[in-house]
C-alpha cells in the first residue's frame, strides 16, 4: 500500500508521541492532519486527558475510545517494538503502521506484517499528504 492509498482511505490517527512543544513536530502535524479532515488522537501519558488544539489526548493508545486506523509514531526507533506489541493487544487493530522520518524498525516491522497490519517507515505523514494537494 502506498502512502496516499492509505490516506486517502483511513481518516483515524493515533498520533504517539505528541507533543504540546513548539519546537517539536508531532504537534504541528497532527494539528496539520486535523485541519485537512482527519481525525486525529493525541498519545501522551503527560497529556492525559487533555485537548489541545481540538485534539483530545490520551494516556495510551488503548485508551482511546475510537477505533484507530493509522498510528503515527514520533518516538525514537527503540520504542517502535513495545508500541506495536500494545497495538497488537487492541481488539480492533489499525489498518496502517506508520513511522516518522528517521524511525526505523525491522522487528516492529516484522511483527506489523506477521499481523496483517501495513508498515509505512521512515516517511512524514505531513510530507506525503502534501504530494496529494
């Protein structure tokens, strides 16, 4: 599945490793994604409970009372493998796996695939939904 495959059909974002912080991107782009028709999730254990820019946020992606279709992450690689294995453990699991620009991960890729779940790695969200304007 290509990038704008997958976003032009799922409209669900779990944004992991949201951030209220100016100097960081996952708040610029989930509030990006929001503005441009998706519906979009914030996950951030210190932002619990929290909206933000019409953006409601949640201590974990298990959480949310929603079914998610694409979970974006903004977290270092070596966090990639234990988000995913809390992703497995939903009973409606996402459509897509997507990772950052600079996040990479064979296990979690591996894991993703084995679960019939997309992998998109290494691409901005933002980027890509850009191309499609």
């Amino acid at each position: 599945m290509t990038t704008e495959e997958a976003l032009k059909k799922y409209n669900k974002i779990a944004v992991i490793g949201y951030s209220t912080d100016p100097r960081r991107p996952a708040g610029r782009i989930a509030k990006y994604m929001a503005d441009n028709g998706y519906t979009v999730y914030g996950v951030n254990p210190k932002l619990e409970g929290e909206c933000v820019e019409g953006i409601d946020c949640y201590k974990s992606i298990k959480d949310i009372p929603d079914e998610i279709e694409i979970v974006n992450f903004f977290r270092h690689s070596d966090a990639i493998p234990g988000h995913v294995d809390e992703v497995l453990e939903l009973e409606n699991r996402p459509k897509v796996i997507w990772t950052q620009l600079g996040v990479f991960s064979d296990e979690a890729r591996k894991m993703a695939e084995e679960n019939g779940m997309e992998y998109i790695e290494n691409k901005c969200i933002y980027v890509e939904h850009s191309k499609m304007n």
